[in-house]
DNA sequence: TTGTAAGCGTTATCAC
DNA sequence: GTGATAACGCTTACAA
C-alpha cells in the first residue's frame, strides 16, 4: 500500500493525497474526505523511508548506551527510559546503539549512516572519542555527563564534586574525621569516566578543607563489589566511620558487611552519597543522599537535542544538575571510638 | 556526500562505486583501490533510508517496550539489553518503542510506517491487541511472553506454571502445609498479563495436587509493595510459613517485613520463586529459585525473528524456558509452630 | 570490466 | 483547487 494506489483509488494525483496528509495546502472539503476515507479503510501510512530520504531527516534519535554485556545499572536505565519517553512525547524514535568505543558498526551506522537526526550519548569520559568524532561529523548531540572540555556541546550532568564534597562536608559536621569514598569500578575510573573522577576531586577537596583523614576505594557495580570492598575497609582502616558514595548498585552489599561485622547505621557508621532517588529510599536507614533526577535529566537532553537539530548548531546550551541532599537517616554524629 | 560525488572523484560511474560497496559484482583491482581510497579518505558511508527504500528492508527491527512511566523491572531491562545486544552482534539496528496499547502513535508508526523489518514485542497479555494487529499486518514478530493461543506465532517464554508447580511441591516436600504466592501487581493480573496468569494456575494445581492451603496475593512491583504485603501477609494469616514469588522487584521488602517480625529464613520461614539469577543471589540468604535465562531469551527471540524475516511467513517457532530450580538457602522444612 | 537508466515512495515546485 | 514531474540517494537489471 503506497500513496499512489491510495491516490488511485480515490481518483486524485499522488500529490494531493500527500498534501491532504500534510496539510500543507488547501484541498476542498468534498475531496480530503474522500481521500480520508480510503487512507482510513486501508490503514495506510507514509513509508517512513521514503518520506526520510525524501525530507532529509529521520524523525529519529539515536541514543548510545554502553555495550550491553556488561550489566546497565539502575541509573542509566533510567536514563534511558526516560529519554525513549521524552521523545515519544513529541513523535520522535529511539535507535539504540551499544556501542562502547568509536570503532563500533552500530555506532558508524548510525553516525555516518544517516539514519538519525541527532544523538544522545551516555557514560561521558574526559576525554571520549565518540564525541570528537561526533563533533567533526556536524550531526547535533548532546551528552549525558561531560567531557574535561564540554565547550561548545550540548549537555547535562550531575555536579558529583560538589554534591560530594558537600556529603563529606555533612559528615565533617557531624564530627566524623576519617572518612571514605567509595568510588564507581577502577576499570571505568581507570578509563577516564567523568563522574567517577570528579567523585574523586570534590572528595580530596572536601578532605583537604576540614582536615580530614580520607581514603577513597573503587568498587565493582554490584551488591557482591560492595559487600567485599566493605569488608576488606572495615579490616584494613577500622578508624574509618562514615563513607560517602557514588556507587548505588553497591549499598546492598555495603549494608551486608556492615551488618556482618555487627556496626547499626548510624549509631556506628554513617552512609551519604549521590544515587538514584529509589535506591536511597529503599536502604535500610534510607539513605541521606543527593538523589540524581534521572527522569529530568533524560527529558532535558531530549529538548536541548530537539532544539539543537532546529537550529542547527547554534549557541550550546547546558545544565548541570545539583539536587538537594535530603536528610534522611543513615548519617549521625561519629561514634566515639 | 553521496555515492555520486564518491563516483565524481574517483571518475566512475555511480553503480561502480555501489558494487565495490556491496561486492556484487566483479570490479578490477585498480579501479577498486581507486574508488575505496576516496571512501576512505571522506569516510563515506551509504544512507541508510535510501539503501532501505531501494531494498524494500530496513536492517532494523523494533522492540515494543512497556511505557517507560512504569519503572521497566529489572527483568524487563534484561530482555531489552539482551535483544539489543544480539541484533547488534548480526548488524541490525533496534528501534524502541514504549506503547501500552494498540493506539499508541509510536506502535503505528514502526508498524505500519515500515521502518522495521520485524518486531519484538514483550509483556504480553492472555489477550493481546498488539499481537492480533501484528499478524495482520503481516509483519513478522515474535513475542517475549505469550498469548493464551499463541499458535502460529513465534516466541519464547518462560514455563512460570510449571516451575511455580515445582517451587510449591518442594515447600509441600519440606513439610510446608500452609503456603502463598506473592504474584505481581493486581493491575498487571488484572489486565490479563500472561505470567501473571500462569503463576497463579500452576499455584492452585500444586496446592490442588498437596492438599495445601494456598493464598494468592498481588503485590507491586517494588520493595515497598512487597514489605507491605509480606506484613499484612504475616498479620492476617500466621500459619503461612512459606512463599513462593514471581515478583523480583518485591523481593527487598519482603525481606524487610520477615525481618521486622523477627522471622528468620528459611529456620521459621521459606521463600522461593522464580526471578532473575542476580535477584536470587543477592537475597539474604540466597534464594532457592528458578532463575529467569533472560540474556539466551533475548537472543533467541532475536534469532527466531530474524529466522522469520529471512523465510517469510514460514513455520512459527517457540521455545518455552523451564530453568531448574537452583537449589540454595531459602527453603528449609517447616517450622513446628 | 564498466556505464546507463529505471525505480523504490515520498514531497514540493511548477503549471494549469 | 488540482495534476504532472523532478528530485532525494541508492541498487540493479540491462547494455556496451
């Protein structure tokens, strides 16, 4: 079924059915409905492809997300379930890619292929590839975390450093002096993952500031990482009495050790960080923390996409996000030891 | 650039270019070096919308997710990873589409605008709109999940009838007398979700079968819904001392809620299910359960479809999943009470 | 071994 | 108010 055996049928030229579809000029009344008819009864639509090839653009967005074998954690899924949404709220589609480096097939697809309008991309290094690669290519982006140098692109992201160096600062207040971070895997820190340097930056600084004894660990994306690295602090620094961190898929882990080594939160050992707002709700006390806003963050990328592949590659436009860092209960004053 | 400008500078002729890019035909080793040098040096690649238009195939196959609004379970997040991996391995591209119903503007425009070659589809209901308007269509798919008559179309699912049978014959081996099942949300069951559906009649035929007691309780899909379930669970039916669960995400509050009315597992009581491996393996002690194969799912629901895009509307082919129930430490024999 | 040209299903420019 | 017709960028008979 295609617009010209609607436009036969109904005994008109292939342009006037276009234009009835479009509404892009006037059809008398006695015609569009007889044109309607036969587009209702045959459930025709548009091919997509032509239409694209024909308009220049895809109606499409891609969104690149980290290969999929290694487990998306809760955050990114968040990421991506609200930019697929944000952008079936204004009739655009999601092309997925999973493609960690420049050279991926997916990645080239859709990149140089074509196939989208703009691109959304996610788990941002300092210093990362695909978005100078992007950047020669012309295609609007924007990304979700920031390069060392974001200039001239379209982003948003979390402030890790100063949301936790305010954590740290929260915990100096509450009279604790050796604190820990605990930090996103080493091999992503390792890679020159963004928010697990910046982590690391707004910690040492905080520490430095109030004349703390800190100490910062990376630890796996999972409840068994959080529960070993815990355990081997708990062993190797038992002055330690309060971690901030930025690793949600740990705290189930985290909270293990700490019950098996018999420490009550926060009568014994406090816990803050930045996480997903349900991750922090479900911790057993709820945890004081910055909670990313995942769903806000997502559809905002979605708009300033839209409105960059509108103007086309005018002014950039950013947001950095630095949520409240609710009270909750997992943070007390230090126990005296 | 487009193929005729590649043409233009390398002095050939369109078609040329298209049969070094595709190797269809025979081209000689020097005009080939000549016309990949200029490809190279421009990185070129072909539009995609074109190539599709002209090949009557877009490379692409859809994927039908749940609305993002509700948050997609840890399960559901598998699945969707899983696919997007293995249509990336065999160089197809996903596009998503978040729709609940049939109306949705995002289902009908892949559906019906052919910007995929097939389709995946997930949580299915008994009676689905969307499976009754894809086989119409003629598109192909294949579903996650199936309908209550699902001949003639491919899917894989997981056997949740018989493994719930399964997990309550062992709680009934342990002694258990007195038993529940913690399904999922009373909307999903209601709306006539399949896995919803099947749990609960492989529930009632086990405890049909062992003359148990059995209570059935819906339960959303959180921790929160699950700690109030348990509790409520626990207040107006003490004799329970088993469960056995379909609902993953519940799983943390259920545990929570044991815990706050002091019941030890699996000493004064049981817990089992059928869930995601990480699911059961993080559980406090680790649960006995069948562990939900979502990646081989994934896989094969993209290898049926591609199968089914290449034969055209040749045998439907499923593949039902019965993982064994791996034996860990949640069960244990019934409490003298 | 290579080139010419038709056509995929649209949209939009020009005529009438 | 409506209809031819030329693109959009590609693939693939068919010719040479």
């Amino acid at each position: 079924m295609n617009i010209g055996e609607i436009a036969r049928r109904a005994g008109v030229s292939r342009s006037t059915v276009s234009y009835v579809l479009s509404g892009k000029r006037p059809v008398s009344e006695a015609t569009r409905r007889r044109i309607q008819a036969v587009i209702d009864e045959s459930d025709y639509r548009p091919n997509a492809n032509a239409r694209a090839l024909k308009e220049g653009r895809t109606r499409t967005l891609g969104l690149v997300i980290p290969p999929a074998s290694q487990r998306l954690t809760d955050m990114q899924l968040g990421f991506v379930a609200s930019v697929v949404e944000a952008a079936a709220r204004v009739d655009l589609d999601v092309l997925l890619s999973p493609s960690g480096g420049d050279h991926d097939r997916s990645f080239e697809r859709i990149v140089t292929g074509r196939r989208v309008d703009g691109v959304i991309l996610m788990e941002i290094r300092l210093e990362d590839d695909r978005v100078t690669r992007l950047r020669r290519t012309g295609l609007p982006f924007v990304t979700i975390g920031r390069t060392a140098r974001p200039g001239g692109t379209s982003w948003v992201d979390v402030d890790y450093a100063g949301l936790i160096t305010r954590c740290v600062h929260h915990l100096a207040d509450l009279g604790h002096r050796n604190v820990a971070l605990v930090n996103r895997s080493a091999e992503l820190v390792a890679a020159g993952y963004g928010p697990g340097h910046r982590a690391l930056a707004g910690f040492a600084a905080a520490v430095r500031e109030r004349d703390l004894t800190g100490l910062d660990v990376c630890c796996g994306d999972d409840a068994a990482a959080g529960e070993a690295c815990v355990e081997e602090l708990l062993a190797a620094h038992p002055a330690v009495t309060a971690v901030a961190t930025v690793n949600e898929a740990a705290l189930p882990g985290m909270r293990r050790a700490l019950d098996a080594a018999g420490l009550v939160v926060p009568r014994d050992f406090s816990i803050t960080g930045v996480v997903a707002r349900h991750w922090a709700e479900d911790f057993r006390p709820p945890l004081t923390a910055a909670d990313v806003p995942m769903l806000e963050m997502g559809t905002e990328a979605v708009s300033l996409l839209v409105q960059s592949i509108a103007a086309g590659e005018t002014a950039a436009r950013h947001r950095l996000y630095s949520p409240p860092i609710s009270l909750r209960a997992s943070t007390g004053p230090a126990p005296a030891r």
